[in-house]
C-alpha cells in the first residue's frame, strides 16, 4: 500500500519551530519528489516546499524560516520550521509528485500530486 505518514505537528507560541516528519512507504521512493502543502480554515490548499532531488523549493512566504530536506535512507522528508508566526497555523499536508512536473515548475499545484499523507495539525499561538 502505497501510504504518506505526516507527524510532528503541535502547538507552538510565536517565535517557536515545529519539525515535520513525513514518512513514504509502498513505492519507489527516489522516483517522487515530496512537497508540503498547508490549509488553514477558510483557505485553500497552499504549496509551502518541495524537494526533488538536490534541488528545494519554497513559497515566499516561508523563505529563510523554514527548512526541507530529505533522509533517503529512511524514506523520509523533514520540514523544519522556525520563527514560527500565528498564520503559519493549517493542518500541513505532504505530498508525492513526479519530477518531471517540478522541472516545470508545477511543485505548488496540488492537482500533480500523486499521493497524500493525512495531515498533521500546525498551531501557532500569539
């Protein structure tokens, strides 16, 4: 069974880091890149990062705050978050895309995606 585990989510105050574990079983993993996504009630699914390869990927929002990388040996993808602020609150998601569609620039479109862990809550208190 092809299966993305999400852990590590929690409450946090302002100013705080969180890291973010997801966990790829039931396929090749080197064949996918993985990103992360987030929503927060009310909002639509965003595209936060992904890491395809060497190469990372961020929306603008999180640059220089948060982290991805990637432990091919456990199969595994970290998001490290740092200097954490109140809107960085939404249950964060990971994702399994094709490479081919992050060559094209296509990381933040959820559609690409190929599989989907079930979530973990973020909460940032002020």
């Amino acid at each position: 069974e092809r299966q993305l585990v999400e852990s590590g989510g929690g409450l946090v105050q302002a100013g705080g880091s969180l890291r973010l574990s997801c966990a790829a079983s039931g396929f090749t993993f080197d064949d996918y890149a993985i990103g992360w996504f987030r929503q927060a009630p009310g909002k639509e699914r965003e595209g936060v990062s992904c890491i395809s390869n060497d190469s990372t990927y961020y929306t603008d929002s999180v640059k220089g705050r948060f982290t991805i990388s990637s432990d091919n040996a456990k199969n595994t993808v970290y998001l490290q978050m740092n200097s954490l602020k109140p809107e960085d609150t939404a249950v964060y998601y990971c994702g399994a895309v094709s490479h081919g569609l992050v060559l094209l620039r296509l990381w933040d479109k959820e559609a690409g995606y190929d599989y989907w862990g079930q979530g973990t809550q973020v909460t940032v208190s002020s």
